[in-house]
C-alpha cells in the first residue's frame, strides 16, 4: 500500500454491512489516492466490481481485458474477469459469460460467487441471467441453475436466501416479478419469502447489519398494493413490509447498509444520495448533484458516490439543470457519511457516464464505467485508487 502524510479526520462507531462488502470499525478516515494504480483495464463499460481479498472480480459489458498503459496487450475475457488487487495483474480466472453482467456477490460463506446480468450462458453452459461461480477456477456451479425471463441488476446472499432483482417477470417460469429469494444451493425459488410485488424492476438490494431486514430499491412505486416510491423495506425472511418513513421521487440505482443507515444512490432531477435512518427510513440529509448517482460504498470511513455527475450543488439547490452553486467533481464524489460534508478528495474521471460501480476493497476503491482516464492517466473502464 503506499503511504502518505494527511490529516485524519476522527469518525466513529462507522461499522456495518454493504452491498458488496462487510465495513470494519475504522478510528480513522482517509481517502484513497486521486491517481488510480497501475491495473489491468478493460474494453468497454464496467458495471460491478467485488473485492474478495486481494482479488477483484469486475463484471460489464467488455469482452477484452488490456494490460497497463495504452499500448497494452489484449486478453479475452468476455463480461467477467479477475485482477490482484496488489500486482494489478490478470488471474487466469475466466467463467466467459455470453452477455453484458450486472452484479457480482460472495455467498455468506465465502465459498462461491454469484453473478447476475442479461447472459445466458457461461462456460457455453446454460445458465439464465444468474449462476454461481467457483471463485478459484471459474467454473459455474451445474447444479445451480435457476432460469429468470429477464436481466438481474442486483444479487445479496445470506445464508438462507439469495435475493435477486431485476427486470424479470418469472422465475423457473412460474410468475414472480421483479424481486425473489432463491435457495443459495439450488437455486429453488423461496416461496417462504413472500414479499408484496414491485410494479416495477428493482436495481438494488442490501441487507441490514443483523440480517433481519431487506431493504429494496429501484424503479417501482409500489409494492403490492402500497405506496413506496422507489424505496422500501421487507422482513428477510417472510417478505413482509416494514415500516419506511421517507420515499423519493427518483429511482434508487444503488444502496449501501452500515449498521444504522441506509445510502443511496439516486437519479432524476440531477442525482442525489440520500441517507435514511435504518430502524426508519426517516431521511436523516441528502447531497444534491447535477447528473444520476450510479453507485455507493464505504471504504475506510468515506462514502463515495459514482455517476454521470460533473458537480456537487453546495446548499442542495438544483434548478434549470444546474446548480446553483456548484462544486466540480467529475464522477466520483467523498462525503461524510455522518453529516454528509463534501470532503476534499477530488480527481478529474473523463468520459459523458462516467462511472457505474464501486467496489470496496477496504483500503481500496475499485472503480468502473465509461472512463478512459482518471486524473489524466490512460486507465479505461477499471480503475483502483489506493489510501
């Protein structure tokens, strides 16, 4: 890890669970480094990044991954790959899905990883928009093998369930639209888990520090017969709702759970990342952006957000598609997780869309999307910015 000299800022009793990653108690809070390390790439976009130890495994739309620099060789990897997170090498990992992956999980007991997106196949196997994968040698799991109508946008396992959502409207062809729980082993839909229906695709789920508690985002407006415009609350384990206070009038893309609060990631009328009292759901502050927020985790104590966003509205005030006062900050965005203060970490990403997913890799932040350069270093689809 390479080190530097900063002021620490004290944060306390920051520790919970993510949708890709566990937090560990931190006394200390840090930023990453705004020039990203030196890591393979990738050829086109990068939607899901997961840190399992030193290994990061990316998801996307590319079928090659390059080695460093802009004059670096191809390898094929179609839509899943995996690089040492501390060599930024190639591992020869290569489960060769068949379409575009949008999400990539750990199962709880850190033994197979589950991957969800618009695919069909992987390993010239049939596998229906999700499978589960040995992380060692890539190969998908025969006996899993559950088949969804349509893409999956977000995959969280717990011991007893791995919760799906997406655009589907069937799972094993019976009808089950936009959200399920699945057996993590065979995949056998949960009928136990009776959750009340989305009229709409869920992008994004994470569970509550205890497990108790499922919360939900995305494109609805109700579930079942219940207003809860974008966001929501379920019993993990029966499905049912619970009580949500404050509900939003964009689409939720992406969520974070630390042991008290729910983050997330927000589109429409700019973008925003709001963050909700998790007993609650009451909105505790909000940060205003110019363009749809993508993604959010916590690495070392920080809250990032990634998007298609070039600019912060200091006071929250976005009016005629600007801010009002603006605060430059192109695609990738440091908060407080606490008070939601803008922090000073700041690195220029290039390209329209910028980013699409993070990744916390606990000194590490593991970036994807549409960029070619990060603080005008040559680094296309897959960055890692280290403390």
């Amino acid at each position: 890890m390479r080190k530097r000299t900063s002021v620490r800022r004290l944060l306390s009793g920051l520790v919970g669970v993510g949708v890709t990653a566990a937090l560990a108690p931190s006394a200390y809070a840090m930023p990453v480094l705004s020039h990203p390390d030196t890591t393979y790439q990738a050829n086109d976009r990068v939607t899901a990044v997961l840190y399992v130890g030193n290994t990061i495994y990316i998801g996307g739309k590319f079928t090659q991954v390059q080695a460093p620099g802009t004059g670096g060789a191809f390898v094929p990897r179609n839509h899943l790959a995996a690089i040492d997170a501390t060599t930024g090498a190639l591992l020869p990992w290569d489960p060769n899905a068949n379409g575009i992956v949008y999400a990539i999980a750990l199962s709880t007991g850190g033994t197979e990883l589950y991957a969800g997106g618009a695919f069909t196949q992987i390993g010239g196997k049939g596998h229906q928009r999700i499978a589960e994968i040995d992380p060692v040698t890539g190969v998908a799991v025969s006996t899993f093998k559950p088949s969804l109508d349509a893409a999956v946008f977000t995959v969280t396992p717990s011991a007893s369930n791995l919760y799906v959502g997406g655009d589907f409207t069937t799972v094993n062809s019976a009808a089950h639209p936009y959200l399920a729980a699945l057996n993590p082993t065979s995949g056998v839909l949960n009928t136990a888990f009776a959750a009340p229906a989305p009229d709409a695709g869920v992008l994004a789920t994470a569970l509550s520090a205890s497990g108790s508690k499922l919360f939900v985002g995305g494109n609805f407006l109700h579930l079942g017969t219940s207003t809860q415009n974008h966001i929501g609350a379920v019993d993990a384990s029966t499905g049912a709702l619970l009580t949500w206070k404050t509900h939003v009038a964009y689409p939720v893309l992406g969520l974070v759970a630390t042991a008290t609060d729910v983050y997330a990631a927000g589109a429409g009328s700019g973008g925003h990342v709001p963050d909700f009292d998790q007993a609650s759901g009451t909105l505790k502050w909000y940060a205003q952006l110019d363009g749809n927020v993508e993604a959010v985790t916590i690495v070392d104590g920080i809250l990032y957000a990634g998007g298609h966003f070039n600019n912060y509205c200091d006071g929250g005030v976005y009016t005629g598609g600007l801010c009002q006062t603006a605060v430059i900050r192109h695609h990738l965005l440091a908060l407080d997780p606490l008070t939601g203060t803008i922090q000073a970490f700041s690195t220029p990403i290039n390209s329209t869309l910028g980013v699409y997913a993070l990744g916390n890799g606990g000194t590490r932040l593991g970036l994807g999307g549409d960029f070619t350069k990060i603080a005008g270093v040559a680094q296309a689809h897959f960055a890692q910015l280290t403390e």
